[in-house]
C-alpha cells in the first residue's frame, strides 16, 4: 500500500467549512450586538413611525372605513379583557408588589396590569379575530407606498390557509399543548416584577422589542423569509424594533384609545417596512 493512499485529508469538508463560517458570523454577531444596539436605537428613526401611523392615517381617508369595520370588535376585546384583568390581577401584583415595593406598589401594579391586558388583547385579536383585516391593511400601505411588486408576488405565493372552522379545530387541539408556554410567558411579566427596579426595566425592554419584532411579520411573510433569515433580521434589527416597541407599547396600553393606537402601529409598521426596503435593507 502505497504512501498516498494512507494520507489523510488535511482540508475540512465544505459542510465542517460552512459549520464554521456559520460559528464565526454568529459569534461577531453577538459579540456585536451592543453596538448594533445603539446604532438602532440612535441612527435610525424606527422610534418615530408608531407617530407616523398616526399621521399617516389622517392624512389619508381611504383608511378610515377599515378602521370602523373592526372597531366594534377592537372595543369589546379591549374593554372585556381590561376589565377582566382588573378584577383578577390587579390585587395579586398588588399584593405581591407591596414586598419589593412597599407603599408604592399600586403604579408599578397597575402598569404591569395594564400591560398583561394588553398583551392578552393583542393575542386575541391578532390570532383569531383581526388578522386577515390587519394584513390587508399592512399590504395596503405599502401599496400606496408604491411596494406593490413586494405585496402581489407575496400574496400570490402565499399558502391557501385553512377554512375558519378548520382553523378553530386545529387551535383547540393544539391548545393543550400550547397552553403550558402561553402560562408561561404569562407569568413571566410577574415574575420579573417582583424584582424591584431592574424587573420593570427587563420587561418593558422585553416587550418593546418583541412588539417591534411583530410589526414586520406580515413582511416576513409577504417576502417568504425562513426562519433562519428571520432570527437574522431580529438580531441585525434588535435596537430599531426596540425604539419601535417602546412607543407602540405605550401607545397601545392606554385604556380604550389603545384601540386606535392598535390599528394605526400597524401602520407605523408598513411604513417602517417600507423604509427598510427603500433603503435596501431587505436584502440577505
């Protein structure tokens, strides 16, 4: 046996390569994300378009009939659920914000209520009851936004989805599977408010940057990223949806004008999607 045919390949596969590569971009992004952090935060506008959608949405009529078609049900989920909440939650986080908090408990608890009623309004509504008139309206503004080569080919490529009594079936079934992360993710706000000061802190963060995060899912899925390239975007974007999600949270928990506020942050969203796409920065 000769020689060369007991030498071993010193060159790496290109799967081991592309593992690799894969390693090294994720850790300099990480190793990044401060910076790319700051830079959202204070090199871009994202904080201003939740404001935007609100004048976006006066100055431009033909959008007012699609908000008093889902008004009623915007109303009654959000006044159902404040009050709901109120009545369940608010003297348990005030009770257990009383340790940390002392006196003061009561605006730290009704925030954090005001917040637990909002995130349970925006489940609602964007799962079940407003999510097909809320993307018409996301495709709308950027058709006026002159996007329409990005919203047609998107919807033409889009998946047929099931029937509505399909769609209530397969939800009540995976409901018990669902149901330990959704508690989870429910007390989880609790939880970090117990946590004098720094608690508050994480989770308004936390929220923020997850409801700028939501505001682009209708794009996601008009362009048919993966969800690789969506964690991407997440990471790359974290500072912008955080500005983004600071005001669209607060705007939103406001008792009943929140349900405007609703409808106009998914403006905001389209046109920060739209700017995105101006800028070039929907490329990969």
């Amino acid at each position: 046996m000769s020689t060369n045919e007991l030498d071993i390949p010193s060159k790496s596969t290109p799967l081991q390569s592309h593992l690799m590569d894969a390693i090294i971009a994720r850790f300099k992004q990480e190793f990044s994300r401060p910076i790319t952090i700051y830079h959202g935060i204070t090199q871009t506008n994202s904080i201003s378009f939740p404001l935007k959608g609100i004048v976006y949405y006066f100055q431009h009529p033909k959008l007012w009939p699609m908000f008093i078609r889902i008004l009623p049900p915007l109303l009654i989920v959000h006044l159902t659920v404040l009050i709901g909440i109120f009545a369940t939650l608010f003297p348990f986080n005030a009770a257990s914000l009383i340790i940390t908090c002392g006196p003061l408990a009561l605006f730290p608890a009704t925030f954090l209520t005001l917040q637990e009623s909002g995130f349970v309004s925006s489940f609602i509504l964007s799962n079940y009851l407003t999510p097909k008139p809320m993307d018409n309206l996301f495709d709308y503004v950027l058709c006026l936004e002159g996007l329409e080569k990005v919203v047609i080919p998107g919807k033409l490529k889009r998946v047929v989805g099931p029937s509505f009594g399909d769609f209530v079936v397969e939800k009540t079934i995976w409901f018990p599977f669902e149901f330990p992360f959704m508690f989870v993710g429910f007390m989880r706000p609790i939880v970090l408010s117990c946590i004098p000061i720094l608690g508050h802190w994480i989770l308004n963060l936390e929220n923020a940057t997850t409801k700028g995060e939501s505001s682009q899912s209708r794009y996601y899925k008009l362009a048919r990223l993966r969800d690789r390239q969506i964690n991407y975007l997440a990471k790359e974007r974290e500072g912008d949806y955080l500005s983004f999600g600071i005001v669209a949270t607060f705007l939103e928990s406001i008792p009943l004008l929140g349900t405007f506020f609703y409808f106009t942050n998914q403006i905001g969203g389209a046109l920060m999607a739209a700017n995105y796409y101006k800028e070039g920065r929907e490329f990969f």
